[in-house]
C-alpha cells in the first residue's frame, strides 16, 4: 500500500507541474516555482527535513525578497485591470489562510503525539533524527515562530501572483486557484505525515523498551493533568530524585510532557494511549506513586506487580482527600495522624497500616525559619474553586478584596493565589486580575506572586508572621512553622467550622464577609491566643518535623526491599530539630 501511495503521489507531483506549466504560458520555472510552497512543505514531513530545517534562515531571507517583488507586482497589475483587486486578494488571503490554519489546528489536536522520550538516549536520538515525527513540531506551529513566517508570506505571495497573471487578471479566479494549490498540499502532506508517523510509533516502541530496561527503574512516578498542575509534582519530584532511587516519570497528556521534560530534565517518557504502558513497566520496577487521583491512574493501577502509592499533593479537609476514588491504591503517605483518622473514618482504610505516616517532607526548612525584618509580613494564599460544589471554597471572589482593603499600611502584604484559580469558574479572573492591581498599588508594601513563576507557597511562609488562607493543605503545611494562620469561614458556618474541617481549629477564624479581620489580625499579630492549641496540633497534623525527607527516603527503601514500612522508625538526623519538641 504505501509503495503504491508513492507512485501515486510521485505521479501527482508531475502532473501539477506539468499542468500549472501550461496554465502560466508553458514556463516550467513558473510551474515549478508555484508548486514550491507544497513541495517544501513535503520536505519539511520527510528525511528531508532535518536539512531544511537547518537552512531555513537563508531560505526566509531569500522568500522574503521574492516576495516584496511579487507582491509589488500582483498590486500592480491589479490596480491596473480592476480598482478593488487589492481589496478582493487581501480579504481572499485571509479567508484562505483562517480556513487552513483551523482545520491544521482541528486535525492536530484530534491526532496528538501519543508517544514520546526525553532524558533515554537512544529514543532522544531517534526522535532527533526524525524531527517530522513530534505532532506538535507541524508547519503552522513552526511558521509562527520568528523568521520562518516570512516563507508563508512569500510562496503566498508568489503563487498569488503567478496564478493571478495566468488567469488574466481575475482576482477571484485567482483565489480559486491558490485555494486549490492549498487543497492538494494539505491533502497530500497530511497523509505523508500521519503515515510516516505511524511508523515512527511502530519503531520508537522497541528502543524506548530497550531505553528503560537499561534504566531499570524502581520506581515510577505517574501524572495526569494539565500544566497548571503541574505544582502537584514539584513538590515530590525533588524528594524522590534525592533518595537516590532510579526512577521514570510517566506523563499522560503532550502538553505537560513538553513542559515537564523542560523544568525537570528527568528521565520522562509520553504515554498517551494506556496499551503502551506495558513498555514502561519493565522487571525492576516495584513502586508506583501518584500525587492526584487523575482518571488516567486507573490504567496504571492494572499492574499487579507494582505497589501503587498514593503520595498526595498537600493535605487538607477538602472533600477530595478522602473521596472514594482514594479506595484503589495499596497504600497512603500522609501527612500526620489526623491524616490517618481522616481516611479510616471515610472507609478508605480498614486497616490503619494501609496508611503510612511520612509528614511533609517539604516543609522541613519551614520548620526551621523564623522571618526577617523589621515590618510584618502578611501571606494571602487563597486555593482555587475546585470541580465541585463541595470543594468550592475559595476567598478570592468573596473576600479577597475586603482582605487587601483591612491590610495595616506597615504591614507586607504578600499574595500568592492558587495555580488553577480561575479554570473552572471563569468569574474569578477578573476578581484576580483586580486583585493583582490594589495589591501593586500598595507599592513598596504590596507584592503579587504569579505562581507560574514565582516562589513556592512554602517557600514565601518561611518569610511570614501571619497566613490568610482558605480551607486547604496551605493551612496544614503552615503549622510546621508554629505561626499564626487566619482561616476564611467562606461558607458561613460559624462555630461549625471545626467540625466540618478539623485542621482549622488552630486557626483565627475570619467570617465570610471579612467584618473581623482587623480584630483576628491584630490578635495574630499581637496576643497569639492560639498558639498553645497550635503547638499542640502541629504533631498530629504533621509526623516527623523538621525530618520528613528522611522519614520518606526511609519509607521507599523498605517498600522496595519488601519490608514492613510500619515497622521502621526515623529518627531526628537534622541540625536544629531538637527545638521542635
């Protein structure tokens, strides 16, 4: 079949150069030079490609001078047969191109890559040499990047004026027949791309196999999500790769793929359709964790011969810490006890060794800080609204404004807001972005953090007195610094607050209109009334203060030698952690 696609293509090629020859006065340059834009383009899709790519500056620089040339011709001859040519051909253009660019965009985004490598060798040298095979590398994308926009421009502008001079000067036969010249390269290039990269699949699958059992993973770190979410992972990453234990990270969507193996230049593979997951599960693995309860886990979780751990991405009260979902993983590294009673009274274990605690191995160096300066500093890090209703909790819409309003004028008023605020509820970006601005309004006493680019929340609570919070695993990670925290009431529940979220007994309570927070602020900032019930909360929220990274490196160990991770105590082997007893 596919040899007969090329004698067809092959056969195809001639006869358009042969037929466009004749339609511009039986000038083979002409023709050939009309059909250059779709060759090149088939080049681009073939072994080709890598060598085009290569000269593609000298190529845009050459279209780029054909091109004012041509266009300066096609105006020319137009204004002199038909006064709205040049109206008609610009309008036409951008019809035609808006048409092509949607369906590229349509057709890619119904056909993503599906399997991809970064940081294994061999399948990085594949993928280097046959740079047609990643989806997301296709013509338009590259186009619309810097000088290489410019040959668009020009073979447009070329066969423009081509066909426009060989149909006499019509305007709309001109369009029909560059609308043609668009048809047959999109045909035609697509059924090179997605043949030639069904094939790469079909030969990268063996060297990616080869790639991890040369690795021989021992553990696999499994994420689902968008690149938003990709939070969830920064915190865990860093803990695993220093324990020393080869590991692979597996991610599910392309769009998170290409992000992660940029941020984290770790060896990553791509797995988009679940079947190909048997070539990442090699005879070393043995543990498999997993920091959110994506959809996708499921088709990991088939593997009998692994141990599948569900790590978290915080902890907190929200309703989704001990959903159902929770129920299909072997084990659980939490946080502290509370954690622990949590998952047993939501029948997620029945057996409490099912559930091990690890603390929060992050929040070590939070631990051990104490701010600096001689003004206080004020951290509001809201959480985001969350899919359902009963995870809608977040303060940025109700309060966020009324919070930045009360702020002490000598006081630094940090905001942090959470990396998904906003992609549920659409409503909330405007409460954001008008955030953003009273708090650089502040000046000097105002700082906004993107959280795509700033610190980490942790990392800004080592530099805090107070936090303003909502319900969330924010909460619970601040008492590893034994500060105050002030909690929002977003829905209203006055002194039920406790009962329905544990974790916020510790906390100042702020009503769901703000009314009180200059009175719990100044007593946070003041008189601490909470801090003895905090001291005593903080080790059955969070195991293992100021030594949770030795704690989880411990607990990984014991699961990969098939030990009882139950049975193994860590001790304190951190300078300074005798002060948090």
């Amino acid at each position: 079949m596919g040899r007969i696609l090329l004698v067809i293509g092959g056969c195809a090629v001639l006869g358009a150069v042969f037929g466009v020859s004749v339609a511009v006065g039986n000038d083979p340059l002409a023709g050939a030079t009309l059909l250059s834009f779709p060759l090149a383009q088939l080049a681009l899709r073939s072994r080709l490609g890598p060598y085009v790519e290569r000269h593609v500056g000298l190529a845009a620089t050459a279209h780029l001078l054909i091109a004012l040339f041509a266009m300066a011709a096609a105006i020319a001859l137009v204004t002199l047969d038909d006064a709205n040519g040049p109206v008609i051909i610009s309008v036409g253009l951008g019809a035609i191109a808006a048409i092509t660019s949607a369906v590229e965009r349509v057709i890619w985004a119904r056909h993503p890559t599906r399997l991809a490598a970064a940081g294994l060798p061999k399948a990085e040298l594949f993928l280097g040499r046959f740079s047609w095979f990643d989806r997301t590398s296709h013509p338009y994308r590259r186009l619309e990047e810097g000088l290489a926009t410019t040959v668009i421009l020009a073979e447009t502008a070329v066969s423009m004026t081509l066909i426009f001079d060989a149909t006499g000067g019509t305007p709309m036969a001109a369009l029909v027949g560059l609308a043609i010249v668009y048809g047959v390269w999109s045909v035609s290039s697509w059924i090179v791309c997605f043949r030639r990269a069904a094939r790469g699949e079909a030969s990268l699958r063996p060297i990616l196999a080869s790639d991890i059992v040369e690795l021989s993973p021992r553990i696999l770190i499994h994420f689902s999500g968008s690149i938003r979410a990709l939070y969830q992972l920064d915190q865990w990453l860093p803990l695993v790769a220093g324990s020393g234990i080869p590991f692979l990270l597996i991610a599910r969507e392309l769009p998170s793929f290409h992000a992660m193996k940029e941020k984290y230049r770790v060896p990553t593979v791509l797995i988009g359709d679940f079947p190909d997951l048997d070539l990442v599960v090699p005879p070393s693995a043995r543990l498999a964790l997993y920091v959110n309860t994506g959809t996708a886990n499921n088709h990991l979780i088939r593997f009998d011969q692994l141990i599948h751990a569900q790590i978290h991405h915080g902890d907190s009260d929200k309703p989704p810490s001990s959903g159902k979902t929770m129920r299909l993983y072997d084990l659980h590294l939490v946080a502290g006890p509370a954690a622990v009673d949590r998952l047993e009274r939501a029948g997620i274990v029945t057996d409490r060794r099912d559930a091990v605690v690890v603390g929060r191995p992050m929040t070590d160096d939070l631990a051990l800080s104490s701010p600096r300066g001689p003004r206080p500093v004020v951290l509001y890090a809201p959480t985001w609204e969350g899919f359902h209703l009963d995870s809608a909790l977040s303060s940025v819409g109700a309060l966020a404004e009324t919070i930045t309003a009360a702020m002490p004028s000598d006081a630094l008023f940090v905001v942090r807001p959470h990396p998904l605020t906003g992609t549920v509820d659409r409503d909330l970006k405007p409460s954001l972005a008008n955030l953003r601005r009273l708090v650089e309004a502040r000046g000097d006493y105002g700082r906004y953090v993107e959280p795509s680019q700033g610190p980490s929340v942790i990392e800004l609570m080592e530099e805090c007195h107070v936090l303003i919070c909502d319900v969330s695993s924010v909460l619970v990670d601040f008492l590893a610094a034994d500060r105050p925290a002030i909690v929002s009431d977003i829905g209203g529940l006055g002194d039920d607050l406790v009962a329905a979220y544990p974790s916020t007994a510790w906390a100042h309570r702020l009503e769901s209109d703000g009314a009180n927070l200059a009175e719990v602020l100044a007593d946070a900032l003041g008189a601490d009334r909470h801090r003895e019930l905090r001291r005593e909360m903080r080790h059955r929220m969070l195991g293992y203060l100021g030594h949770a990274e030795d704690r989880f490196h411990e607990v990984l160990a014991t699961l990969l030698r098939g030990g009882d991770v139950n049975d193994v105590e860590t001790a304190p082997s951190r300078t300074g952690d005798q002060r948090l007893d």
